[in-house]
C-alpha cells in the first residue's frame, strides 16, 4: 500500500538525489521488469477492450467524461446524444485548453501495464475491467502527451506543467493503494522523495 507513514522516509529535496534518483530509477525499471516476466505478457485487451456503457444510455466511459469535465455546454452529433462533439476542457498535464473532444485521450493516471507489473497481472479480467473504467484513475488530457507518457511511472515522467505535479503524484499514489498495487521499495522512496519537492 502507499500510505504515506508505510513509506520508507526519506530527507531528500530535488538538490540533493540529482544523480541518486537517476540511479534509483535505473534500479526501479530493472526490478519491474523483472515482475512483469514473472506475471507473464500484457495485453491491453484484458483490460480494456473497448469503453463501456454501463447504464446503457448510450454514452460510454469516454464520453460521460467529456460531459462531466466539460467547463462548457457540450454539443453532440446527434438528437440522441451519445457522442461528444465539441464543450471546453483543461488538459491538467499542459494547463491547455481545449474545444474538441477529438483532441483528447482518456488517460490512465495509472498506466494499465504500470498495473499489470506491479501486482495486476494475475487479477481477474472483471478486477482489470474495473481499474480500466475507475474515474479515479482517469483523466481528459492533449492526445499527444499521452502518447508521450505511455506506460511510464512518475520516476520516468511527470507533467510538465508545474502546478499539478503534486496532485498527479498524490493521485497516482492514492489509486496504487485503492487497488493494492506494490511500488518496489525503490520505487516508494522515489515517490516520497518527489511529493516532498512539490510540496507548498
């Protein structure tokens, strides 16, 4: 769990781990690749084949996000209105805004093979399905920086907009102990050592 008093704690502030934190990331992706072999290969599609449409309105996940987050009045291609055409939403990772639906991702805070190599890899495809579809683990972001992303952690990429770093930290953290995933211990004093330098 990542709760912060079951964390290995750590003085650390950005000027002192420069080259520590280099070597510590170097020792997390070597340990996490030595999970993900151990939990077999990822495939995406057990975990997210499609989005969903759970009450069947005929709005699924990707939409219902676009309505709920939109800063706007949406408008939809059609009288049914199911899908999102255009409204106002702020990428969190860039401060960006943007009118198009079609310029946004659905991201997972939380990568889904980041999960699947920290402890999901043998979960249920019902268990995967949930995580995929969780709104806490999701968010509205420019298609292109999360295609930068990929599946990477917060030891190997960050946002690069200053003022929700600390936020994506503490959400990618919240979600890792909402599911039971297991940082590796390098991994924890990483993240703890990080939400220190962000934190005011």
């Amino acid at each position: 769990m990542l709760q912060r008093n079951k964390f290995i704690q750590s003085d650390w502030s950005f000027s002192r781990f420069g080259s520590a934190m280099v070597l510590l990331a170097a020792l997390a992706g070597i340990a996490v690749a030595e999970a993900s072999a151990q939990g077999g290969g990822y495939k995406r599609a057990e975990w997210l084949p499609r989005w969903s449409d759970r009450d069947s309105d005929c709005q699924d996940t990707r939409h219902e996000l676009l309505i709920r987050f939109s800063l706007a009045p949406v408008t939809f291609s059609d009288g049914r209105e199911c899908k999102v055409v255009s409204g106002l939403w702020m990428d969190p990772y860039t401060g960006s805004f943007f009118e198009l639906a079609s310029d946004l991702d659905v991201e997972h805070i939380v990568p889904l093979k980041w999960a699947h190599d920290h402890g999901g890899a043998n979960w249920s495809r019902e268990l995967k399905r949930q995580f995929a579809e969780d709104p806490d683990n999701l968010w509205l972001v420019d298609d292109g920086r999360n295609q930068s992303k990929g599946h990477l952690g917060p030891n190997e990429w960050m946002p690069p907009y200053g003022p929700v770093k600390k936020f994506y930290l503490q959400r990618f953290m919240a979600v890792v102990e909402k599911y039971g995933l297991q940082a590796t211990e390098v991994e924890q004093r990483l993240f703890l050592a990080m939400l220190d330098a962000h934190q005011g």
